[in-house]
C-alpha cells in the first residue's frame, strides 16, 4: 500500500487512512465486490478516489447527491485530478461532449446520478468507457427498506452485465442488518468483503433535554461553547426565525435552506466556515460534503424525521477529535408537531392518483399518450388551480419522481422573492396614502413577517386568494412598489420543467408503484416512532441506544450522555432536589427556569429531578408547560 500512502500524501496531505479505508482500497484493487458502512466523517470518498488513482482508465461514481458531486468534482479539480459530473440540467450535445472527454482525454473519475443509467444512449456510451470500478455511494438507496428509496437505483445492477470483472464498491454512512443484505441482493454483489466501521463515537456526548424554554437554553449551551455550532430545524421559516432571535440575544448567527439561491447558500456557508460567525441555523439541506474540523455543538431544535439523519447530523461535531456534543431539545408537543410535519403530508394511494391525474389534466395529455413530453411547469399556479396542499403535493410529485413516472427540474423552489427596503412606519405611510393597494399590502406583511429583514420567497396566487383579489392586480402592486423602491423584487422567469416518461395509463401507472408507496409511508412511521423512544429512554445509555438501532451492541456506558450524567447527579444527593423542587411546586405550578432560580440547583441537575418526578408520577407537565404537583 506504499503507493496509496503516497497518493493520500500527495494530493490530501494525510500521512495515514483513517480506520478501514486502506483495507477497503486493498480489496477493491484486488477486484473484490465490497460493501462498506462508515459513519458520517469517516472517509467514504477516498475509498475510491485513491483506487482511480492508482489505476489505468476511468471509476464510474454513481450518487443521488448533486451538490455533492460538484463539491468533490470542483475539490478533485484544485488538487489537479481530472473529474467529470454529469448533473441535471446539461444539454445532451455537451454531455456528448463531456463523454468524449471521459473516453479520450485520461479522466479518472466520472460521477453520475442513477437516473442518467436510464437513457439507453447514456448507457451504450459508459458501456465502452475503460471502467476499472464501480462506486455506488449512498448505497441504502438501492433497498426499499432504507431511509431515502430510490428506484433508479435498482437499475445499477445492468452494469454487471457489461462490466463482469469490474468490482463494486457500496458506500453507506447509515444502514441495519436489514438494509445491508438488500443492498448485497439488489447491487448483485458477488461474495462481497464487507468492511463496517463501529458508530460509536467516543468524543461525542449525546444528550436529551426536556425542556418547555428551548431558546433560553440554546442561549446558555451557545454562551458555555464558543466555538463553531450548527442548529438544526425542520423548516425553512425556523431557519431564519432562529437566526434571527439568536443574533438578538447577541450571537452571530447566519441561516442555510434548500429554499435559498445558490448565492446566497455559497455566502451563507463561507460566513459560518470561515467562523465569521459562530452558529448556523439549517434543515437537512446543510451538511452534505462539509468537513469543518472543529464544530463543538450540534443543536436539534425540533425532532429529526429518523434517527438514520439524526446519527449523520451529529456525526459534523467533533471532527478534530476533540470533546463535542450533539443536544436534542425536547417538550411535550414537539411529537405533535413532528407527526403533522412527518406524516400527515404523506401521500396515499388514492391522492398520488389524484396528482397524476391532475397533471395530466393540466397539461391536456390524453390517456395512452404523453410518452417523452416536456411541459413549463408552475408549481403555486398547479396547486392553486386545483386547491391542493403544496407541501403533501410536493412529496406526491416527487414520488413519481423518484419512481422514473416523470422527471421534475427543481428550479421552481423560490420563483419570485422580495423584500421591503424601507422602515415600517413609511410602509404604513404608504399604505394610508394609498388605500386602493392596502389590502394587498396588508396581506402580505401579516403573512411574510420576516420581510423587513431578507429575501422572502412569494406567492402571488396565496397573496391574491388571501386578499380577495386576483394575481394580476397582485403582480401590478408589486411592480408599482418596485418602481418606487419600496421593496426590492426578484423574479425568476425560468419555470420547472416537467416530463412525462409513460404513456398515461391512471390507475394503471399508479398501482404498479403503490407498493413502493405503502412501504415507505409504513417505514417513515417505523422511523419516527424509533426518534420517539429514543427521546422517551431515560434509563440506558443514549449512545448504546443508537448503536443497538443500527445493529451493534455494546456492553459498556458512554460515561458522557445525559443518561450517563443523570447517574453522577443522582448520585450526589438527589433526595434534597426534588424535595426542594415539590416544596415549591405547593405552592404554585412553575416551568424549570423558575424552579431553578428558587432551587439555586444548576439546570442539568433540576432536568434531571423533574424526569425521575415525571416518571415516578409525581408531578406532571400542564399544557402550558409548567409543572404541578399530581
């Protein structure tokens, strides 16, 4: 392995692997089929870059990841290594011309998307490239019982047809037992070497808070840990929103969403990478190919959908092996919350039918036809015609996405933004000498509040139905108030694009996916109910509960998690705590921050107190977050 070592050296300017990587390129090089599971942070791209690099001809990468792809493409391309991505959006003469590239001009690695192995031509092109491996990163996405299914992915295996001694090499940072020997029969992986690096992270200490005052408490973890934090939430308003608060508590504090221009994500991110500022607030947009060596803090504000991405989301804390901590904030609604954002938007068979239907009507494709048509596509002015919920047409339309049905281009996440570029007292001055264009106005400051202070995705046709009016008369509002500088206002005219790859067939169509469907609707219930107990367990290690999810035992205690230091502060004198604590609560119902005042008891010490009174029965949490006695 001299060679790989100087490779790893030369471009990386690492003097040794990480734990498993060498073994892995060793057995890909000796043209072994292998399967890997590494956690988050444990190297998975090296296992192939190196072996390309160390080989004549070309590695095949194969990832649903786009913005991964282009983040390791442009990264292999400053290192002067000679990379390819075939992305969407690219038209078919220059895609020709980048295969060209890849059969005559000494590429070493080419990544694709699995849905690109679908076009046959595609596909006669790679079949005569000098491949000498195939990776197929994200490899859980191949099994129906993996937390992110993707049909496309089981159209891989046809490469093992046309590359017969070309090795397999599987990536995954989260899959069970389960999902591990799907992923072996669905790849067609001939007697792979299996390589899984333990999940148990030694230097992560993973804690449950329960608490009713989740920004209060963020304030204190943030004050105590300086160095660079990410929150996670689970929409794109509570990015800003939080942002927002944090920075009025005297924290910097920037935001990142899927919603949010490719400008603004680059500037967003280098803001908070080069520890301009100390936290930032992102959904599960944020993580992807970031390798930021010292973040100290991993805040959940909200409950994650499963505990595959909780896991890959706390494993960006404690990179440089220091002392870290990954904090989920917990209070009696956040189930609740968690089951409408989760599962309520769920599509069922009969609303999946009801989409496709819709579009086809929309777009006046008749039964038996449609085969290959492209159509402009508006999202808001498609759910607005026939009343439909965006959010659970969203996940219906990227279903059939997902199942080749059609093919949906993303532009059309955030059409049209803007945002008030002057005071609020001019913008109510204006109102009240304009009142022909007040309840438009009105309309949309009470229904985008954050407005004043950044670029807001707008809806004209919510705005119109809100108002009693209509798009048009909303639209010239809007452009009056851009004339006057009033607001600043981008427009977007590149609507999605949308193409149907089937005939119609209805019912027909949809039946023959409905399975698919009903599996994972069941799955992501299965998948929430396991966040739901793990925040609930209170009497084992937090640490050994996510192992044992993930199919790994271990017999000793992490000493670090919250279970662990529950036992430590019990330990002390836990009698005179909740004594303290019912001595007040006769008093009057209070919520944790004022029984800690009254305590004098630190904050870790009186959570611990109200669970073992809550478990124990002895008091009880009311609606409005305040504990009483029983």
């Amino acid at each position: 392995m001299s060679k790989a070592l100087e490779i790893l050296s030369k471009y990386w300017k690492h003097d040794a692997f990480r734990p498993q990587q060498e073994a892995i390129i060793t057995s890909v090089l000796e043209g072994k089929d292998t399967l890997a599971l590494l956690p988050t942070g444990g190297g998975k791209s090296i296992c192939f870059q190196v072996p390309a690099l160390l080989q004549d001809g070309i590695t095949l990468v194969i990832s649903p990841l786009i913005a991964l792809m282009r983040d390791q493409v442009q990264n292999l391309e400053k290192k002067g290594i000679k990379a390819i991505a075939l992305t969407g959006g690219i038209p078919q003469n220059e895609i020709i011309d980048l295969l060209d590239n890849c059969q005559y001009g000494n590429y070493k690695l080419l990544y694709l998307s699995p849905e690109r192995l679908q076009s046959d031509w595609i596909l006669e092109r790679i079949k005569n490239l000098p491949i000498n491996l195939i990776a197929i990163d994200e490899a859980h996405c191949v099994s129906q019982w993996g937390h992110d299914f993707r049909p496309a992915y089981l159209k891989i295996a046809i490469l093992k047809t046309f590359f017969p001694k070309v090795p397999f090499l599987a990536l995954t940072a989260t899959a069970t037992q389960r999902v591990k020997e799907d992923i072996k029969i669905q790849l067609q992986l001939h007697n792979p070497a299996e390589f899984t690096q333990s999940f148990y992270r030694d230097n992560i200490a993973y804690w449950i808070y329960e608490t009713e005052d989740k920004l209060h408490l963020i304030q204190q973890i943030l004050h105590k840990n300086p160095q660079p934090s990410i929150v996670y939430v689970t929409n794109r308003k509570a990015c800003s929103e939080t942002a927002n608060q944090l920075e009025s508590l005297g924290f910097t504090a920037t935001y990142y969403h899927g919603g949010m221009s490719s400008k603004e994500k680059a500037n967003n991110m280098a803001l908070w990478m080069e520890e301009k500022v100390q936290v930032i607030v992102a959904t599960n947009a944020f993580g992807m190919g970031i390798d930021k060596a010292n973040v100290k803090t991993i805040i959940h504000l909200h409950l994650p959908q499963n505990l595959e991405n909780y896991y890959q989301e706390t494993g960006r804390a404690g990179r440089n092996g220091e002392k870290a901590f990954a904090i989920l904030l917990n209070n009696p609604t956040d189930v609740l919350h968690a089951e409408s954002q989760f599962l309520a938007v769920l599509p069922d068979k009969a609303f999946l039918n009801l989409i496709f239907t819709k579009l086809c009507a929309f777009f006046q494709v008749a039964y038996g036809e449609g085969l290959d048509e492209q159509f402009s596509f508006n999202f808001n002015t498609f759910c607005s015609k026939y009343n439909l919920p965006t959010l659970k047409t969203y996940n219906a339309i990227q279903f059939l996405d997902r199942q080749g049905i059609l093919t949906l281009s993303q532009e059309f996440s955030e059409k049209i933004t803007l945002q008030f570029c002057i005071p609020s007292k001019e913008v109510i001055r204006y109102i009240s000498l304009n009142p022909n264009d007040a309840e438009i106005m009105l309309t949309i400051l009470r229904t985008y509040p954050g407005i004043y202070e950044m670029q807001t995705a707008f809806n004209p046709h919510l705005i119109a139905k809100k108002s009693n009016s209509t798009e048009n008369t909303v639209l010239e509002v809007i452009q009056k108030l851009k004339e006057k500088d009033i607001i600043d206002y981008n427009a977007n005219t590149n609507d999605a694009s949308l193409t149907f790859n089937e005939i119609r067939e209805d019912e027909r169509t949809i039946n023959r996916v409905a399975k698919y469907l009903q599996a994972q609707n069941q799955l992501k219930l299965q998948q929430l109910q396991a966040v739901i107990a793990y925040c609930n367990e209170y009497n084992s290690c937090k640490q050994k509960q996510l192992l044992l999810y993930f199919g790994e035992k271990r017999q000793e205690d992490c000493g670090s998690c919250s279970y662990c230091m529950s036992k430590s502060h019990h330990a002390i004198r836990p009698e005179s705590v909740t004594e303290k604590i019912l001595e007040a609560l006769k008093t009057q119902a209070y919520n944790s921050r004022d029984l800690q005042t009254i305590t004098q008891f630190d904050q870790d010490t009186i959570i611990f107190a109200l669970q073992s009174l809550l478990e124990n029965d002895t008091i009880c949490i009311q609606s409005n977050n305040l504990y009483s006695l029983k």
